[in-house]
C-alpha cells in the first residue's frame, strides 16, 4: 500500500502540528475577543445546496459523493449521468454556515457573530499555497446590514493576522454594486454582470488579454469588451468610479468603510480601494475585500458581503457578510521562514527504567506543575542517539530518574 497522502493534501509531523495549532490559537483567541461564536458545521452537504450556492469556479471544484445502492443503480440504469451524485464535500464554509443560520436561527442572537475554522475541499491542481484539502478561518456577522458590520472584521481580521507576524499587508476593499455600475455605463447587459464578474477576477492570473478573450469567448459586446479594456489598461480611482457608477448610495457606503478602516488602521497596515477586486463566488453582493502581505504572492484572506445566499434556505434574503483567513497559505510561508512559537512551555524528555513508572509519573506530575510539557520515556540503551532524537523532535532538556533532581538541557 501506498505511504504518501494523497495529492493535495498533507502528513503533519509534531512539530508542524504544534506549529498549526499556536497559528490557530491566536486567530480564535483574537476573534473571540471580539465577540464571536464559534459553529461547526459538517463537511459533507447536500449535492443540490451546493449547485444551488452561486460559487462560480468553484463549483467546477467539488468532490462529489456518488449514490449508494439501489439509488445509484436506478441512476445508472436511467443513463442520467449527472445525477450519480447526491452529496459532495464543502468547497468553502459559508454556504454550510448559510444553510447552518437557517435552521437554527430562532436559537441564536441577532445578529449573530460566528467563527468558523475547519477544513474545507477543492479539486484544484495542487501547488504551493493551494491545496485540496485546506483550512479556512472565518468570522461572519448575519442578520445586519449596518456597514459597522464590515468595519468590524476588516478590523478583527487585521488584528489576527498583526499577531501574526506575516509583515505589512494591504486591505483592498471595492462594492459589487459599484462594479455594475461601472460595468453597465461600458454597456455591459445586466445578465451578464455574473459571468463578466467571474472572468474580471482572474485579472491577475491571466492578464488583460486574458480576460478580453475570455469576455470575447462568453459573446459579451465587442463595444462592452473595448471599453472594459481601457478599464483594465487605465486603472481606476475612487473618483472615476463615482463619476461612472450611477450608484450614490452605494458609493457614500463604500466611502465611508474605506475611511473608517484606514481610521482603525493608524498605520499598522494600508487600506486601498481596488475596482478589480472581486473575488470568485458569485454569491457577493456588495462589499467585498482582500488582503495581500508584502511576503506572500497572492491574497492571504478575503470575504465580503452575501445578502441573498441564506434567502436560499430561508425564502427571505438575511443580511449576511463574513471574512475569512487563508491559513495554508500563512502557514506554510511562517514554517518556511523558521518561524518560532514564543513563550512556549518548556519540553522535557524524563527517562527511566521500566520497573520505575510511578516514580516516573509521579515525577513528571511535579514538572508539569512547573508549567513544563513531559513526556516519560523508557532509558534507550543508547542514550547519545536518543537525545539527538529528542533535540530534533524540539525537546528542551531531559531529566534521568535517580541521576539529579533537576533537568539537563540538550546541546544547542
């Protein structure tokens, strides 16, 4: 049998593990801090709210769960293909908790603050920074429409990723609904905003040409793709966008997060607007944002706002907007950079004979109440070999029973 994980997923070792966990502690302590709940959610939904879900790419990307039995016999027997499937792994966490605040919102607050951190499924080609299995760290706030609620986890989020130590990064924050405005007066059809939207966030990837042949592919007007050209070759500033948004509203909205944001951040960090920024899914329906550290290539989180999808599960549309830590990509950056976990506990290897275990314990029960981790060993016959091991394996000092009360440190 085959030893190596399967492609697009990984084997953590102790100290990875170790590593995974403190990155992860700091971000629920910090979002807990703020106020918010933590949920769980299964990793398994229902194939028809997952098609149902507005993902766009994504959707291309789900692990799907055949049918068992006589299900997927009737199925096959029927040579409907598409419907060999009636389950699937999430492709991300807001839809499950969507469908999650449908079901039990009578019991929760409003609106209702959660955390989310759990892993989550796509089948992307594999590379580094973008995994098949992966792990998300969201915060989302439902059932308000107050712009507070945004200002909220853009400066939640930043404050988890400041404790991180991933460097300067940069908020860029932009309004779909400003985006349609814009897109609209370059003539682009109000049913084609979903599908223009979609290939407009893969600006970075492939380029203006790119995405002109992409829009060319999805016959969106020639006079649409011109105009939307001279977009992507100009930029556009704040001000250009009002002037072409139709959409004052809106507008004053987006104005004012971007404000009060760059106001939270004093200068720890830089707030931007950006016109380009998307993001894939098509549930957003208004304010979306993204973070992008000096350090790594590409974005290390983002969210926005998603007004219609729990409408979905509920028939009436509920305010919702969430943000949400791409915590592969921070961590596997940190451990390349031999990051160091501060303030840990000190680890010590306390070794004895194997007739001498309720000394042993009894004695490691004394350390830990020092405050030490301690792990009781049997005494190796070849004791220079073993503390290399324990040394490697991140161990601070070891202590052998009956030898000294206090513990040895191992060699730096």
């Amino acid at each position: 049998m085959k030893t190596t994980p399967v492609k697009g997923t990984a084997d953590y070792l102790p100290s990875q593990a170790r590593l995974r966990d403190y990155l992860q502690g700091i971000i629920l302590e910090t979002y807990r801090a703020a106020g918010f709940e933590r949920v769980m959610t299964p990793a398994i939904e229902d194939m028809e709210n997952l098609d149902k879900s507005d993902g766009g790419d994504n959707l291309n990307l789900m692990f799907k769960i055949m049918k068992r039995g006589e299900k997927l016999d009737a199925a096959l027997a029927a040579g409907n293909f598409d419907d060999l499937a009636d389950l699937g792994l999430r492709y991300d966490l807001t839809l499950p908790l969507s469908r999650f605040y449908a079901a039990n919102r009578a019991k929760l607050s409003s609106p209702f603050k959660c955390i989310q951190i759990d892993k989550a499924y796509r089948a992307e080609r594999p590379q580094k920074g973008r995994m098949r299995e992966f792990v998300q760290c969201d915060i989302d706030i439902l059932g308000s429409d107050s712009p507070l609620c945004e200002l909220e986890l853009i400066h939640t989020t930043a404050a988890a990723l400041l404790k991180l130590d991933i460097g300067r990064f940069t908020i860029k924050i932009n309004d779909r609904r400003v985006l349609r405005g814009v897109l609209s007066s370059a003539g682009v059809a109000g049913e084609q905003m979903g599908t223009v939207c979609v290939s407009l966030d893969k600006w970075d990837k492939i380029g203006t040409e790119g995405v002109l042949a992409e829009l060319s592919e999805k016959q969106i007007a020639p006079e649409a793709v011109e105009a939307i050209g001279k977009l992507l070759e100009s930029g556009c500033t704040l001000e250009q966008a009002e002037a072409l948004c139709g959409d004052p509203e809106s507008m004053e909205r987006l104005k004012g997060i971007l404000r009060d944001s760059e106001a939270l951040a004093a200068g720890k960090y830089d707030v931007a607007f950006d016109l380009l920024l998307i993001r894939g899914q098509g549930y957003y329906t208004g304010t979306v944002f993204e973070i992008q550290s000096n350090k790594f290539r590409g974005s290390v989180a983002g969210g926005g706002r998603y007004d219609g999808l729990i409408g979905k599960f509920t028939g009436e549309n509920v305010p919702a907007v969430g943000f949400s830590i791409g915590f592969e990509r921070i961590f596997q950056i940190l451990e390349s950079q031999g990051f160091s976990i501060p303030g840990k506990a000190r680890r010590i290897a306390l070794l004895c004979n194997e007739d001498e275990g309720v000394a042993a314990v009894s004695k490691a029960e004394e350390l830990r109440g020092d405050g030490a981790e301690v792990s009781v060993y049997v005494r190796p016959k070849k004791m220079g070999k073993f503390l290399n091991r324990l040394q490697e394996q991140g161990f601070d000092a070891f202590l052998v029973l009956g030898e000294s009360e206090e513990p040895k440190p191992l060699a730096q």
